[in-house]
C-alpha cells in the first residue's frame, strides 16, 4: 500500500501506549484518513512492557497485523532501550522519539546502530508540569504530531481537544490541563 504511515508504540503497562495509539487513531480519522490503532496484548500487568500500534493511509487499510517495518517508533519508557529492541525494522528515512529528559545525542548510542532521526521530549517535565502527576501519553501525542507531519497542528489540536471533552465529560477541569502538555510538546521536542 502507498502512503501508509506505521507507527509503533514501546511502553509499560499503565503509561497510557495503548490510549496514546487509539486516540491517535481517532485524530487521524477525523481528517478523514483511514486508520488502525491496536495493542499487542500478552501478560498484561502494570508495568510490563506492551506494544501498541497505528497505520494511518489515505486508502483503504486491508493490512491486518502487527507492524514490523515501522516509519516511526515511540518509546514512551526509557529504560526499555535497555530491555527491548526498540528500532527492529525502524525505517532509517523514518524516527525515533523517546521520553527522555536527555538529548537525541546521548541517547543514539543505545540504539543499536540505528542511522535514522533520534528525537526526545521530556513528557515527564511536561505532564507533572501541566497535569501535576505523570501521564507520559498526553506530550508523547503532540510530539509525534511535530515529528511525523501526520496532520496540520491546529487540526490536531481541534480534535485532542474534542476527544478530550468527550473523554473527560465528567472531570472537565483536566481538559485544559491536558491542552497545554499537547501544545508544550509540539514546542519542546527535540530533534
């Protein structure tokens, strides 16, 4: 298939990988792309590591499985650079972001040789920050935004902010909150 966009997702349970991919997912479906967002279950417990995956196409998805030969990689929990092989198949036209307060430089050594762009946005920083506890998804979100180009910025704020009202209809007061760590990470992401 051409123009297909494959992303995926390196996280822990509990970090929100899964949640950050489907609500991806519904972004890009709402500029009328066709989209796949879906987890890669296995023992599931908090803080495992989990896979979560997204293909975003302006045809028809008829691929069912998992993404092997991805364009980008996110890697929501650092310290799975040292137990996973984040960039197995990484395209090296594509990249790599990662939740980290380093620099693309320090952190290109863990990766396996990888040749490709190396970003990093501290979503840490960013969600206690904004959100005042750690929810590493949110500025994740806005980060693969900058860096793959998958949609125009105001129309990706337009429509977090619609998932988030509907998300949160009944904890309006972590809407704005949750705004402000997407719009921070558009700006601070590295790389």
């Amino acid at each position: 298939m051409n123009n297909v966009v494959e992303i995926r997702w390196h996280g822990r349970g509990g970090q929100g990988a899964k949640t950050a991919s489907l609500l991806l997912a519904e972004a890009a479906f709402d500029t009328g792309k066709y989209i796949q967002g879906f987890p890669e279950y296995g023992p599931e417990r908090m803080g495992a590591p989990i896979t979560a995956y997204n293909r975003i196409s302006d045809e028809r998805v008829t691929i069912h499985s998992n993404i092997y030969d991805p364009d980008y990689v996110i890697v929501v929990d650092e310290t799975l650079l040292d137990v996973v092989d984040v960039t197995a198949g990484l395209k090296k036209e594509g990249a790599i972001l990662i939740n980290s307060e380093k620099t693309p430089e320090e952190l290109a050594p863990k990766l396996k040789g990888y040749e490709g762009r190396v970003c990093t946005i501290d979503a840490r920083k960013i969600s206690m920050e904004t959100l005042g506890k750690y929810f590493p998804n949110t500025p994740m979100l806005g980060a693969i935004i900058k860096i793959a180009k998958i949609m125009d910025e105001d129309t990706f704020i337009s429509s977090m902010e619609k998932s988030f009202k509907h998300k949160f209809a009944s904890k309006p007061q972590v809407i704005e909150p949750n705004m402000a760590a997407v719009k921070r990470a558009l700006e601070e992401v590295r790389g």
